[in-house]
C-alpha cells in the first residue's frame, strides 16, 4: 500500500538528464559535468580518490554515483566516450579553419 505523498527515490540521485545541458547526457546534478568524463578517467585507471583530486568540486558521492550510473548504462556511456574521442568525426563537423601554406613547410615543436 502506498503512503500519501510518498517521496519517489532516484536510484542514481546524483545524476541528471535535461535537455538544454550538455545535450541532455547525463551529468552530476547540479553541474555540467558528464558521468562520461568521470568514466573515461576511472577506465584510464584512476581511482576514486585521484578523480576526486583532479576535480575538487565532486564529491565522494557524486563520483561514486556516476560511476554506478556508468555500470547501470555501460554501453550507453561507451558509446558516448567513443563519440567523444573520435577526432575525424569532429573534424568533420568543425573542419580546421586555418590552412597551411603550400611554400611554407610546416614547423613541429618539440
């Protein structure tokens, strides 16, 4: 039997989707900041405790929740990530806007 006015809990309740923020991906709520990006570094194999040196606004429970939200829709967030790292796609969609002279080699700092 259900309570009057009984509070829905969010099974990730750091974690949001709207439509006008970062193109309705998810985020930690409140923030611009992907669950992707908190995916990505824990992949790169960064624990917790460094992600959480690297982005000293989240907290313990807000990285913890994203990386349970990153399990709960795995191939959702690859998905993203891999969209994310792929340079000819981007390239595609924001070509370079400067062009190298044809008489002029190319200088490479290194």
């Amino acid at each position: 039997m259900k309570r009057a006015g009984a509070m829905k809990i969010s099974p990730h309740p750091y974690v949001e989707r709207k439509k006008r923020v970062c193109g309705g991906r998810p985020v930690i709520r409140g923030t611009r900041f992907p669950v992707s990006s908190i995916a990505w570094n824990h992949k790169l194999g960064f624990t917790v405790e460094e992600i959480l040196r690297e982005f000293p606004h989240l907290t313990p429970a807000q990285v913890y929740d994203a990386l349970s939200y990153y399990y709960d829709h795995q191939s959702e967030i690859e998905e993203e990530i891999h969209q994310a790292h792929d340079v000819e796609a981007w390239m595609k969609k924001y070509p370079p806007t400067l062009k190298v002279k044809r008489d002029r080699p190319a200088v490479v700092s290194g």
